[in-house]
C-alpha cells in the first residue's frame, strides 16, 4: 500500500518532530524564532546604530563661486563631517575649490555660514568652519587596521538628496590615487559603496560608527568602484590645516621621469631598486641648482632613503622639514656622486 507523505509530514521532519499515528501532525515550529538573531536583522540594527550616532554630524556643504571666468561661475554642493564641536568640519578640497562663499547645512535644517580654514589638493582634503558651537561631532577612527570585506557605510548628500545612506564592504586596500595636482594620495580605499556626485568629503564609516576615511571619487560608468582617503592621512592634513592653513610640502626645484638602471650599473655599485629618477629640467636658483644637480642626473637616494620613481620623491620630502640639509645620492655617468641639498617650502 502507498504511503502518502504530505507537506506537513515533510515540515515536521525538518523540526525534528515525527507525526503521530492516525495522520495528525503536531504543529510545526518555525525555523527562525521570532527571539533567535538573524543575520539580517544583526546587519540591519548596526547600520541603524551608526546612522543615528554618525548622521547628525554629517552636513551638506554648498559654495557659491564668483571667478571672472563665466564658464566657472556658479553653484556647487557637496558632504562634510563635523569634527569638532566648534564648528570645524571636514571635506574633499575639490567641493570648495575657488569658492567665495560656503555654507553648511546641518540635519536639523540650519544653514551655516563658513569660512575655508586650509585646503590641500594634493590629497583632496579641506577644513571649513561655522560659527556655531556645541555641534554633533563624528568620532575619527583608524585606517591602520581594516580588512578586505569589513562592513562600510557613507552617509552623504549624493545628487542634492540630504541624508543619503549607502553601505557595502572594503573591496581592496592600498590603493593609489592621482589627486588634482597630479601627486599620488598612498593607501586609499576602494569599496563598493555607491557614491554619486555630491557625496564627496562626506565619511566612510565602520560598523562601530568610527570614520575611517573621506569619500573623494568614483569612477564614472562602472559600478561599485569608489575610493576614500583614509583618515589616517586626513589626520595629519587636518592638523596642518589648521595650524598654518596649508600642508608644508618641500621641493627641489626639477623635473623629473622614472628610468631604468642599466644592470650593470646596478651590480656594480650596489643599487638594489630598479629604476631612478632622471633629473629633465633644473630651475634657475633652486635648491637643485645651488647643490650642482645637472640635467640627466639619476636621483638614487635621499638621506639614504631608496628612490625608485618621482612618487618616492615627493613622499620623503613631504617627511623632510624645508630648510634641513639632506644627502642626495646621484648616479652621473656610470659613477655614484652624494650632494648636499636643502629643500626649500613649497
């Protein structure tokens, strides 16, 4: 005789449970107890948490430009996080650049007026401040210590819409970015959070409601790639910001490209990198003139420091104080030359 095994039967084995004889099955508990944790809601109640902590100290940023070029007259807009009570908020240097006014606009629907307090391309960094005190301020974490997948949320104002939250994971670390001046911004992070225009300088934040970076860019027409500065380089931005207003960088005085050691050469005095940097161009009483640097000259070294490419460079001597002497290794011809050279502030 065939035995006919229904969908209650099926259910109750799933619970552990057996029917009883006579064709009635006990009622079948559900899989997920109402009172069990499920990943889901886990995921859903972090989000909530930092948006609630983070959000109120994130505002929309909008700046008005009067250039005498009318093609650069205009309104433009943007995200901040405020970092300190006194009105000191962070941003991308690119949302004011050549502004004449700004305001901040906090979630509570007040418009603030702000004055630019520094601004720094090379790393698409900016501080503007308010007149207000006493704001919601977002907790600077560290980007020292991330992983590839950690759970990351933006909040921002993208196209205009204030509030804005978007979440997704770290796709991948260590990343370089060329800013608008055209030098490398170091170890920044790439995540699948969709950012849209205006989401710039707003925060990436860790699912203990930490800033972890600064959203600076997405790369138009592909999807889930967008890259943040970390904060452990807007940390250091921050502070000379606003203590001097600017980022004091050193220079040299050249211009130079990336070439290849001859391998010789390289065995024979001991190089360990590669490729050097090859001195094209020496200005007129620079830095680089004053220590008899020459066109054509390969720059190996820097106070024993290795130089492989022209972003070697421009790392150390943002490390080197302006006006301190530094060794400067050189390869001239096939022979290996040292000289003095003090950088001068930029």
């Amino acid at each position: 005789m065939e035995t006919n095994i229904g969908v209650d039967h099926y259910l109750g084995t799933l619970v552990g449970e057996t029917p009883r004889q006579g064709g009635v099955t006990p009622s079948v508990r559900p899989v997920h107890p109402e009172n069990d944790e499920d990943p889901l809601d886990a995921y859903s109640r972090a989000v909530v948490g930092v948006v609630e902590n983070v959000g109120p100290a994130v505002v929309a940023i909008r700046v008005r430009s009067n250039t005498r070029s009318p093609h650069m007259r205009g309104e433009g807009a943007g995200s901040g996080v405020i970092i300190a009570p006194d009105g000191f908020v962070l941003t991308n240097a690119h949302v004011v650049e050549k502004a004449s006014e700004v305001e901040v606009g906090l979630t509570d629907g007040r418009m603030l007026v702000a004055q630019i307090v520094g601004s720094d391309p090379a790393t698409d960094l900016a501080v503007v401040r308010t007149s207000a005190s006493g704001l919601p301020t977002a907790v600077l974490g560290s980007s020292d210590s991330l992983r590839v997948g950690q759970l990351v949320i933006a909040i921002g104002n993208p196209l205009g819409f204030q509030s804005t939250v978007s979440t997704g994971v770290i796709s991948a670390l260590g990343r370089a970015l060329r800013s608008q001046t055209g030098r490398l911004i170091e170890n920044v992070i790439q995540t699948d959070v969709p950012l849209n225009p205006g989401n710039s300088g707003g925060p990436l934040v860790d699912s203990r409601g930490r800033v972890i970076g600064i959203n600076t860019a997405m790369i138009f027409m592909a999807q889930g790639i967008s890259f943040s500065v970390p904060v452990s380089t807007a940390k250091w931005v921050v502070g000379e910001l606003v203590k001097r207003g600017k980022v004091r960088r050193s220079t040299l005085g050249i211009a130079g490209q990336v070439r290849p050691i001859d391998r010789r050469v390289q065995r024979h005095l001991g190089i360990t990198a590669d490729t050097a940097v090859e001195v094209v161009f020496v200005e007129e009483r620079s830095p680089a003139r004053l220590a008899g640097l020459r066109s054509g000259d390969l720059i190996v070294a820097l106070n024993g420091q290795s130089i492989a490419t022209v972003d070697d460079l421009h790392r150390l001597l943002v490390g080197f104080p302006s006006g301190v002497s530094l060794s400067l290794t050189i390869l001239r011809g096939d022979e290996r030359r040292t000289l003095r050279i003090i950088p001068e502030e930029v």
